[in-house]
C-alpha cells in the first residue's frame, strides 16, 4: 500500500456498479461513510478508501481485503451517503465476487459461516443451529471457540437437537439450484 | 386485526422467549395471528451476502405463501427476517427485471402484493398505545429502560420506514405506556455486530460493551430490544463483553413483548422470562412493588 496506485482500468468500476446497482463512481471522498461505521477500528481499509480503491482498479488489494469480510452489513454508510450510494451493497458484491474468484479471503471465517447457514437452509429449509454449527466449525476449522457456552444454551433450550423441518424442503432445494443458475446469467 | 405471521428460524431456537412473548402479547391485546404454512428461512445476512438472487427469492416464497393462504399482510417479530422480507418486496414492487427474476426461481406469480409489518409497527400504528394502555394492570412504575432499535429495524429508511431512521421513537412509547420511563441514549440505532456473532466474536464484544456501558451511564435498569441478534449479542454475550473492561453491573436485555407483556399481567413464565441469561428478577421486583401498592390500595 505504499506504492502509488495507478489507473489502470475501469473493468472492476464496471463490475460493480452493474451487479451492486450502487454508482460507486459518484463518490468523492467525504469520508461520511467510514466516520460512522462502527466496524471501522476492525477493518485493515476503510469504506471510503475501497470505493477510491474500486475507481482506480484496484482488484487484488479490494477483495483480498480483511475489510469486506468485518463489515456487519448495519447500513448506517447507505443510510448517510450524501450521494446515495449503496455502500452495503457494494460490500455485498464484493463478497460475493471475492468467493466467485476463490481470492485469497481476507478472513475466511464468515465466508465459512455464510456458507454453514446457507447449507442448512437449502437442506433443511430452515437453520438447524446445531447442525450449521458443527459445519462451520469443519470448515472454518475454528473448533473451540463458544463450545463453553452450548451446556448453558441447552440448559435454556435455545439449541436443539433436531432440527425442525419445513414441508417445502423439496421446493426450497429447487428454489437454490435455480437462484445459483441466475448468479451465473449476471 | 389478523396477519399472517412469519416467525422466523431463530424464533425456533436462541429466541423461543421472543416467540413466546409475541404470541402472548398478541393473544392479550386480540391480534389474531397465524403462522405462514410451511415457511422457510429469509436467507438472513448469508443469502445477501454470498447469492443476491437467494435473497430476493426466499423471501418472495414465504410472501406468497402467506398470499396463497388469504393473507395481505405479514407480521415478523425478528428484524433481521423484516429487513430481508421487506427488501425483497421493495425490489420486487419497484424493479420489473427483479420482480421476474424472482418469478422465475420460485415458479410463481408473486408481485409485491403483500404489506411486511413488524410487530412494533403493529404494535405503536395499527394497534395504538391509547389501545394498549386501557389494558395495562400492572406498570412497571419508576423502571428506567433504553430502548435499542438497532439497525435492521432504522435502515434503509426507504425501505423499513416507520418510523424515523436516525431518532426512532415508536419502542420509547411503547415502555412509556408501560408505565416504565424511557431513557434518552445516543446509541439506539448503533450496531450491535449482528450476525457477525458466530465469525467475529471480539468485533461482537467490543460493540456490545460499548451499548451496554453508555446504557449504564444514562442510568438505565434495562434495555429493551425488538430484534433477536441484539439481544443475543447484548445478554448471551454480556459477561464476555464486559470482561477485561471497566466494571458495570448486569444490565438485563429484554424484548418490548416480554416487558409489554409484565405491565399487561401477563406471567414471567407465558413471557419466557427464565431464557434470558442476565436475569430479570429486577424488573418483577420492580413489577411486584407496583402490584403491591395496587393491592393496598384497594
């Protein structure tokens, strides 16, 4: 990062700007977004500086960032852009062009989670905790963080251990197959 | 009034208190609701973040599901499920190429004709706090609370939009009809981390301390919430975000139907009181006092 960024195409402005439907060119550096993001102490670049970064072409150095993966999607950037920029979902598109990729993930962790959940949803139709847990915990090989605390959360019976389907498995497994055909059309 | 009701997974498992409490609360005041036949999961923040067709399409499943079966309007309790429900619908309503992308995963005619509600809109517009208030038979007199909206519920305001995006104050009258007094605190539509609870915990902690430690010095007895991923990270996870920080005291995090539900005389047990893990004792003291001095009276 302390080399001077060059232009050098607008390949990755155009990328976005179609899939996140947010015109990030509009943006002119006010820094309004990264002042109130609460997330900003955790993030290795700021979400001002990854639409700057997004300008100037800057792909590598944008979705191998920590950053894209810390934001909590809270929306407080969209909701004070004074251009109107959806920031969040720019966040979102690049997440999702970071895993497209297989870039080298800032932070694989929720990359893991997200993936953990949705495996649950498309298999159950619903979450089932338990279940998602054990997965993202082979995949995130993140093993033993929270595991003092299911004894307390059984106690209170907010885990259980069945899951608890819904009758339209069946239609929501459909529902995956044809939303991942959509993703490729974009 | 009758809606159709989309409870959400996390009202089946870490939140089956806020399941509880809103089922009761709507039984209380005769707000008929019925579960959306065979719903499935929103999608939550995973689906926007990893597929944005899986975002649009779960949730315009679950609408039609609840239009197929006559209703026009669907209550969710969860903030994470309204933000995601109302999204989709927005997108939907307003963007022909959107509103067929999702006719073609789920194979069905859905257009956006279903209103999502949340329960505080229902709650504060539909129902009124004139309403509420003929009901209350035991106030929580002199309970000091700051309501935490969050942002599921404030953002983006185009979308949520019912009350106001960075001042919101529906859930403050609702405490106040509840004979409690609301608190003015600056944090009410900070983040609390969300779902970013389960990948990056100390993200989660270091935001959960900072909303728990400026509620203590508004001098608050208990935050009142309306969103299962903030009390989650604000009462699960309170011991943890306060250590190796400057001491507080346990703050208990209650949902608006459990605390509604205490001044409409309902019991702790029909309101899953006992799932919380900081413990409201402090607010049924409170709430015993209150009915105490009622009893004398009469």
């Amino acid at each position: 990062m302390n080399d001077t960024l060059e232009w050098t195409d607008n390949a990755l402005l155009r990328e976005v700007e179609r899939r996140s439907g947010a015109s990030v060119s509009a943006c002119f550096q006010c820094h309004k977004c990264s002042s109130g993001c609460p997330i900003a102490p955790d993030m290795d670049l700021l979400s001002s500086q990854i639409m700057r970064l997004i300008h100037l072409g800057e792909k590598e150095t944008v979705l191998e960032s920590e950053a894209i993966w810390a934001c909590a999607s809270c929306e407080a950037c969209t909701a004070r852009c004074p251009m109107g920029i959806d920031i969040a979902a720019v966040m979102d598109t690049l997440r999702m062009m970071a895993v497209e990729r297989k870039a080298a993930l800032g932070d694989r962790r929720t990359s893991s989670f997200n993936k953990a959940f949705l495996s649950s949803v498309r298999w159950h139709g619903r979450v089932f905790e338990l279940g998602m847990m054990t997965l993202y915990k082979l995949i995130s090989r993140d093993l033993f963080s929270d595991v003092d605390k299911v004894p307390r959360m059984l106690a209170k019976h907010k885990l259980t251990f069945l899951p608890h389907f819904s009758r339209s498995t069946k239609e929501v497994r459909l529902v995956f197959n044809r939303a991942e055909e959509e993703e490729k059309k974009r | 009034m009758k809606y159709a009701f989309f409870p959400g997974c996390s009202l089946e498992s870490t939140a089956w208190d806020y399941d509880k409490s809103t089922r009761a609360v709507c039984k209380a005041l005769g707000i008929e609701i019925t579960d959306v036949p065979d719903w499935v999961c929103c999608g939550s923040s995973p689906a926007h973040a990893s597929n944005a067709s899986l975002s649009l399409a779960l949730p315009a499943l679950n609408l039609h599901k609840a239009q197929t079966a006559g209703y026009s309007e669907v209550l969710t309790a969860c903030a994470s499920c309204y933000a995601r429900l109302r999204t989709a619908n927005h997108a939907i309503r307003k963007d022909p190429t959107e509103r067929e992308r999702a006719q073609r995963i789920i194979e069905k005619p859905y257009a956006g004709a279903v209103n999502v509600r949340h329960i505080l809109d229902i709650l504060f517009n539909d129902y009124g706090v004139a309403e509420i208030e003929k009901r209350i038979t035991t106030p929580l007199k002199g309970l000091r609370v700051a309501s935490y909206y969050g942002c599921l519920l404030s953002r983006p305001k185009e979308v949520v939009a019912f009350d106001d995006a960075e001042h919101p104050v529906c859930m403050d009258k609702l405490v106040k009809v509840a004979g409690a007094e609301p608190v003015d605190w600056p944090f009410k539509t900070e983040c609390c981390g969300a779902s970013l609870s389960i990948s990056k915990t100390s993200v989660v902690n270091r935001l959960g301390y900072k909303l728990l430690s400026m509620a203590h010095r508004a001098g608050v007895e208990c935050i009142v919430v309306a969103c299962s991923l903030c009390q989650l990270n604000l009462d699960f996870r309170q011991a943890d975000a306060k250590k190796d920080q400057a001491d507080i005291p346990e703050i208990p995090v209650v949902y608006i139907t459990q605390l509604l539900g205490l001044a409409l005389g309902i019991p702790p047990k029909d309101l899953g009181l006992d799932a919380l893990m900081v413990s409201a004792a402090s607010i049924l003291d409170r709430r015993a006092a209150t009915a105490g001095q009622a009893g004398r009276r009469a």
